[in-house]
C-alpha cells in the first residue's frame, strides 16, 4: 500500500491534496493500491471531486503509523515539525519520500526528497499535474480568478478597490463559507461554485491565482497565466513558475497586472510533463 500524506485545512489549502491526488490516480492507474491521508473531512470531500475515492482524516504528520504499516510506502508532502518521527517511518516502512521545503533542504534519514527543480542525483521533481489538464478543452474568454481553497485572513474581502478594476471572475475555495461568498457578489462579476475547478480551469482563457498548484494547472490546460505573489510560503518558488512561462507579479499591485493582462505571456524556458509514477514505484528497483 501507498500513502499519500498531504497537509490540508481552513487555514492551509488543499495545494498539497490537489497535487497529491495526482500522484493518487496515476499510482491506482498503474495497479496500485494507494490511500490519501488528509487533515480533515472537507479536504477528503474535495478530493472526491478531484477523483481520489479513499481517504482517511488524521490529526498530523505524526499520526501516519496509525495508518501505515511496515513494508508500506509513504509519501509526505507537509512543512509540520515530524518531532523524530521521520527517523522511525525511515526504519520501518518500504520507502518514505517526502517534498523539500525550500531549496536547501536535504536528506534527514534514509527518505527520498521530492524537490521543485530538481537537479541533483536521486532526488524526484516536485511538479506534478493532473493528466487531466493535459487534455486540451475549448476555450472561452474568461478573466478567472482563483485566490486559492481558503483565506482565513480575509486577504480578498480587504482589496475591494482592487478587484472591482478588474471584470474577473471568481472561483470560490472550498474553505470559503457563505457570508463571505454573499459579500465578494460586488467585487466580482460572477461567482463559481468550488465543484467546477477542474471544468473552469480547463476552460478559461486566463487565469489569476495566488496557488502555485492552480498556476500549473491551468498552465498545462493552456490559458494565459498570472501568479500574484503574495510572499507567503508557498509550494513552488515564484522562479521556477517564470521558468514555465508564467506570469508573476508582486501582491495586489494594480498596474502590474494591468500591464500583464494586456501584455503576451513571457516565453517558457521549459515545458511541463505528465508525471512518471515509474519514478515513485520502481525507486530503488
């Protein structure tokens, strides 16, 4: 069995699940069984809808062997302090791997790091979309907004000037709750149940978000993308989205994204590939 654990919750997101069900699906495809391990029962709801099936909720990273047994594989995509706990999944489990948190980080036992452009040997590159972005949809000309799954701080209700500017649409996160949808229905034109991401992202012309994980999705789906960095942590530096030909521009700065709604989409470096699961199952095979 695989484990896929991904930190998730109404403070955090669901950027990890998203990409984690990726990794999911391609597993199960290839015969596999592989089970995602999430923080709550919202974020499991949510990835239903992405079309990961079994989930089971646990507290934290430290609660995965109550899961987990020995010979399983784990995989752990979450910035918490594991408090030795990584040492002892090391010791016991097939293969532990588990996403870097920033571009030093290195081996701590025995796992193997999954980091975003990946360079050295032995180490798995940390993007990772849905193939089913990969399959290209009609396009309408839509200004889409996707600030990300939650906003516990309030973030969008606190820029009204700033979006009523802009004709967008908006995407609304799983974590968002209804006075807070009734009051965003002045800043945008029009309002997108969360059921409807993968459909909305494979269909509009042009997305902006403040998810790294959206950026690359709706990349590979072919829109026009802008990232509004918001210099929170973040799961993929803004340097290597420039690297995909997509579009930064610093916080809720109206000019820049003027300027880059009106400008053509820089020029990629690379491209984004499907995800080889080979490099998860067959590691050390």
């Amino acid at each position: 069995m695989v484990y896929y654990y991904a930190y998730t919750g109404h403070k955090i997101g669901l950027e990890r699940a998203k990409r984690g069900s990726a990794m999911i699906k391609a597993l199960i495809a290839s015969g596999f069984e592989a089970q995602m391990l999430v923080n709550d029962f919202r974020a499991g709801i949510a990835m239903k809808e992405q079309g990961v099936e079994n989930y089971v909720t646990v507290e934290t990273v430290q609660d995965i062997d109550a899961i987990a047994s020995m010979g399983d594989v784990v995989i752990i995509d979450s910035p918490e302090d594991h408090r030795g706990r990584l040492e002892k999944y090391c010791s016991e489990y097939k293969e532990v791997f588990r996403f870097a948190e920033h571009a030093q980080d290195r081996v701590c036992y025995d796992e193997i790091i999954i980091k975003a452009s990946c360079e050295e040997e032995g180490c798995i590159d940390a993007v990772i979309v849905d193939d089913v972005y990969f399959e290209k949809q009609e396009k309408k000309e839509r200004l889409l907004f996707f600030f990300g799954d939650a906003d516990y701080d309030k973030t969008v209700l606190n820029h009204k000037d700033f979006f009523q500017v802009f004709n967008m649409e908006l995407l609304l996160g799983y974590y968002f709750f209804l006075k807070y949808e009734t009051e965003l229905t002045t800043y945008f034109s029009v309002l997108h149940e969360p059921e409807y991401y993968t459909e909305l992202l494979q269909s509009s012309s042009t997305v902006v978000t403040a998810s790294g994980q959206t950026a690359l999705e709706a990349k590979v789906s072919g829109a026009k993308v802008i990232y509004m960095d918001l210099g929170k942590s973040m799961i993929y530096p803004t340097e290597l989205l420039l690297t995909y030909g997509i579009t930064v521009v610093k916080g809720f700065d109206m000019e820049a994204l003027k300027m880059a709604l009106a400008s053509e989409a820089p020029p990629a470096e690379r491209g984004i590939s499907r995800f080889d699961i080979n490099k998860i199952v067959f590691y050390n095979q």
